[in-house]
C-alpha cells in the first residue's frame, strides 16, 4: 500500500481518488482492499481463490464501494461489462507462468 500512497499525484493524474475506480488483482482476503477504499471511490478486487474471496466479503461486506469477484486467473471476463478502472493494482501475488506446448 505504501507504493500507492508515495505516488498519488502520479496515479490519480488531477482526479479527485473518491471518483476513482481501482482495480486490485490478486485481492486475497482483502487486506490492501480494505485500505485502498478508505482512499479511493471504488475497488473491484479479483482472486483466483474462491476461499479467499469469500474471507474477503466476509471481512470487508460492509463497505458499499468494494466490489469482490473470483476470476479464471487468465483474462479479467469476470468483470462487468463496460467496467473501466483508473489504474490496476497488484502487490504480493503467485503468479504462475504457463507456457504453450
């Protein structure tokens, strides 16, 4: 989270960040969520993990401007439609390297 909050002027580029949809790859169970939607208007956080998503809603299911969704880890389908963010955000996350055989 630190690495936000140091490079706010350069992330949020003029844009008041209540008005600012973030979205958070690798979500867990929601610790930076919860953090990055004290600062900004929304988050949309992803995780392959369906447990951890589910620790995520139940600890941040009071926040109205947190949106959580379990994705295939290979493209981002799962969001709605039309769902843009202002900047994308990861920090701490497996990432598994796959290669075409």
């Amino acid at each position: 989270m630190e690495e936000v909050l140091t490079d706010m002027t350069n992330i949020c580029q003029g844009i008041w960040p209540r008005r600012m949809k973030v979205l958070e790859i690798g979500c867990g169970a929601g610790r930076v969520t919860r953090a990055l939607a004290d600062l900004f208007g929304q988050v949309h956080g992803i995780d392959v993990s369906g447990e951890m998503v589910r620790q995520a809603r139940q600890a941040l299911g009071g926040l109205p401007n947190v949106f959580l969704y379990q994705n295939n880890g290979k493209d981002l389908s799962v969001l709605p439609p039309a769902r843009s963010s202002n900047f994308a955000f990861s920090s701490i996350v497996f990432k598994a390297h796959s290669s075409a055989r």
